[in-house]
C-alpha cells in the first residue's frame, strides 16, 4: 500500500472553508492543497468537519456542524432526502444548482478539452424544477409484516417505504401507492433478494406526459401473481388513465431490474407519448428520456445547431429508440441511425412507422463498426449527431468523423468530462467547437446534459 500523505488525521475536527462542488454534489474544502471531500455542504460555506476517510490524494469528511451558510443554502422539502440519496442538492436553491453545473461545463472544457475560446450559454433550467420525472421504479419489500416499497436506504440493501417522491410525477406517487396498497392486501409476498423467494420484485410506473396514458408494471420472480384478475380490476377502476397493465418476469438473483420475459396483463403493450409533434411508443423496456419537457428543450437545440434545409443526410449515432432521428428527419433529407440494444431499434422503426417518415435507416449495431462500413459504401452525412452513453464516443467512431468530414457535428452528452475529452480529439482533427449548451434535465441531482456545435474548418 501507498502511503498516505496527508496533511490531516482520521477522526480530526477542522473548521474549513468550502470552496467547490464535485460533479456528484460534495463540498470540496482545501488544507494545505489536500482536498477534503464533504457531504452536505455549499461553496461558500464555513463548516467544522470531522475526517473519515484518508486516501493518497483526497480524503472524505463529515458535517459537523455548520459555522456559516451559504445565501444559497435552502431547507430540502423532502422528508427522507437524507435517507434516499436519489438527490444531491436540495440543499442548494435552483439557480445555485444551475449555476454550479455551469460551473462544471465550464472548468471541465477548459481542463480536459483545453478549449478556452468557446461560447458556453447559461444552463437552460426548468421552471418548476419537481415534478418532472415521466418513469418510477420502486423496489418492493417487507416491514413489520407488510409490503413496502420505496428506495434502498443509502449504502444498503434495507428498503424503505415512500409515500411521495417530489421529482417524480404525481401521478406516479399515485400509481405506486394505490398499487402496494392493492398488493398487501390481496397478500402478494415481496420478493427477498437474500433467499431469491417471494414473487414481487418492483413496481414500475410510465407516464405519457403529453398523453396522459399509464403502464403499471409488475416485475416479478415468478410467473404466477395471485388473485392476478381481481387486483388488474382493482387497479384499472381505481386509477384513471391507466391503458396498459405489464408483467415483467425476473427469475434471477441479481440487481438488474427488468428480466427478459414480458407479457401484457391487460391493455396494450405500449403507451404512446409526443416529442414535438413526434408520437413514440413506449414499452415497459425502452429506454426513453425521463424529463420530457426538457427533452424537447434539448432536441429544439440539436435541431437548431443541425440547421436543416431539407437537403442534407444526417447520421445520428447512439440512436435508442430513433428519438432525435425522427425529430431531426422532418427537416432533412435522410437520416441514418445507429443503435446497438436491437429492441430499442424495433422499437426506433415502429416509431417511424407510426409516424408515417419514410426517410431514416435503422441499423442494430456498434457505432463505431457499422458507420465505417456505410462510409465504406459511400455514406457521407453533411451533419453528424453523436448521443453516447457516459464514457463519451469510441475513439474509432471519432477517428470515421474525421475521415468522413461531416460539414457538422452536434455532440448530445450526458458527461461532460467525455464530451471535453472528444471534443479535443475533434478539434485536433479539425473542428472548431462554435457554442455549448447545457439544458438541466435533471434537477435537484448534479447531473447535466450539453448539446455542442461544432463545424469543420479544414477542407
Ligand atoms: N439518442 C437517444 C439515446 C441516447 S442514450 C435518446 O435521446 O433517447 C445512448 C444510447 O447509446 C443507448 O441507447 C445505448 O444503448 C447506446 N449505445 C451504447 N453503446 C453503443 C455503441 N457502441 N454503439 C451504438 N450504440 C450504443
């Protein structure tokens, strides 16, 4: 083992100034340069602390006591915001947490990206920043002899029953709880994740926000559910909107939530949504955006930097199911979508089906092996939309953008740590990042989304 060069002791109280955010909502405070890493506290703030944890570079401390509070700082209105953990920064007021994030865009593209000369616009936020989540998922257990169901407390596996979830939709408090109380009643065992026993694992919860159709989904160990025929009535009488009843079966012993077996219990298999005036079918595994108003926000802007005139083909990497494809595909002349989760491309080509736009391509595959081939066959997109998971873009796709030399590309990132490092490896090849545009999809957590423009300035 390395030895610890710490310029503090475990278990030492220190008063510190608070003097950053980390990009998953702690307090960073300096001594003698080491940094301390401290829940629950604010930039700005004056804290005494206790040390917990000593690593080479960095350490971890505790709140003891708080000596002076930001003008940030605010009450969190959730009851078991400690407890939970699903949000980092209720404590913070909405526009310190806009601001921390631009921050982070910030300090992240001018560190990794070495981009200093770049337009980076304020954080789009949200108006009312609760109450956006379209998509609840709780886990289901047992208390005292009745079912629970609510979230894991922090750092265990001990489930602890929520009545209200303030950054989900109400409706969806709804369902969740006039489904457990359903379940208790009619006797449905929770499942015990130890033994792998009992039948009910989790219960999910979709909203179509524009739509206002629901989906119950019971996800399950086993096939069978008891008294299965008079809780659907039950529910369906109860809850308005409901249009879909699923069972998901997941026999295994293990954290992944959904199994691989679905059917439909009542109703239909999906419920529809609109983005814009795109209508989307979702089914209880597609993965779709969880804040649908800012969705929209953040599509009008890739729509925006692509600047379609109806004569260009657009390739649209990382696809899912062919949400930015579709929007994008009424302004151009084709569009061309990669994806390598094949039922999120069934999903992508009903989708367009569904809305009658006959001019995109789906493809199931690695975006970095199947766009080479297309440019192998002469595939050449005037703009290139990339929308990667949190590790950024594959550096051989990045490499095929370079040869392809797309007059654009919009970069869709949920990381911007990945989005600075690609963006660098863009411009050496050749690009020149124009603006960014963080859009907050996430309120009260530390994530956020950017969309980037960047255009070619070499032949
Ligand atoms: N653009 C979509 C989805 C973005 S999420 C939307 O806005 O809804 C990123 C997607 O990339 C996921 O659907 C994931 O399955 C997919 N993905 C991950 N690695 C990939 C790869 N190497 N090639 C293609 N798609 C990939």
């Amino acid at each position: 083992m390395a030895k610890i060069q710490a310029p503090v002791k475990k278990d030492e109280m220190l008063d510190v100034h608070i003097e950053d955010l980390t990009h998953d909502g702690n307090g960073v405070a300096k001594v003698k340069g080491y940094p301390l890493f401290i829940p629950h506290v604010l930039p700005g703030e004056k804290a005494q602390v206790k040390v917990a944890k000593l690593n080479k570079g960095y350490g971890f401390a505790q709140l003891v006591q708080l000596i002076e509070k930001s003008i940030n700082r605010e009450d969190p209105p959730c009851l078991i915001y400690d407890e939970c953990g699903g949000c980092q920064l209720q404590h913070l007021s909405y526009e310190g947490q806009l601001k921390a994030k631009g921050k982070h865009v910030h300090d992240v593209i001018q560190r990794i990206g070495k981009i200093e000369d770049v337009k980076i616009h304020p954080v789009l936020g949200m108006e009312d920043p609760w109450r956006y989540r379209n998509k609840a998922q709780v886990p289901v257990g047992e208390r005292e002899g009745g079912l629970v169901a609510g979230f894991y407390q922090k750092r265990s596996h001990e489930i602890i029953d929520m009545e209200s979830c303030l950054i989900q939709q109400e409706k969806s408090d709804e369902v969740i709880q006039v489904v457990k109380e359903i379940c208790n009643r009619y006797g449905v065992k929770p499942y015990e994740e130890g033994k792998n026993k009992g039948t009910l694992r989790h219960i999910m919860a979709r909203y179509g926000h524009q739509t206002g159709e629901i989906m119950v989904v019971f996800i399950t160990r086993t096939e069978d559910i008891p008294h299965k025929k008079k809780m659907i009535q039950e529910i369906t009488e109860r809850i308005q909107g409901v249009t879909s009843i699923i069972q998901n079966i997941n026999s295994k012993k293990t954290n992944v939530i959904l199994g691989e077996k679905t059917k439909v219990l009542w109703g239909q298999d999906v419920i529809y949504d609109y983005i814009g005036n795109v209508k989307f079918a979702i089914s209880a595994q597609s993965f779709y955006q969880v804040n649908p108003k800012q969705t929209k926000v953040l599509y009008e802007k890739a729509l925006e930097y692509a600047e379609l005139n109806g004569e260009e083909t657009v390739i649209d990497a990382y696809c899912g199911i062919g949400t930015i494809s579709l929007f994008l595909a009424q302004q151009a002349k084709k569009v061309y979508g990669v994806e390598i989760v094949p039922e999120a491309i069934e999903d992508a080509r009903r989708n367009a089906q569904l809305n009658q736009i006959t001019n995109v391509e789906f493809a199931v595959g690695q975006a970095e092996t199947v766009i080479p081939k297309w440019y192998e066959q002469g595939i050449h997109a005037d703009v290139f939309i990339v929308d990667p998971p949190r590790k950024g873009c594959d550096e051989a796709l990045l490499q095929t953008i370079l040869q392809m030399k797309p007059k654009k590309v919009v970069y869709v990132s949920c990381n911007p740590a990945t989005l600075a490092r690609d963006l660098r490896i863009l411009e050496d090849g050749g690009y020149k990042t124009k603006e960014i545009q963080p859009v907050d999809m996430f309120p009260m957590t530390m994530h956020v989304e950017c969309v980037a423009l960047m255009t070619r300035v070499e032949k």
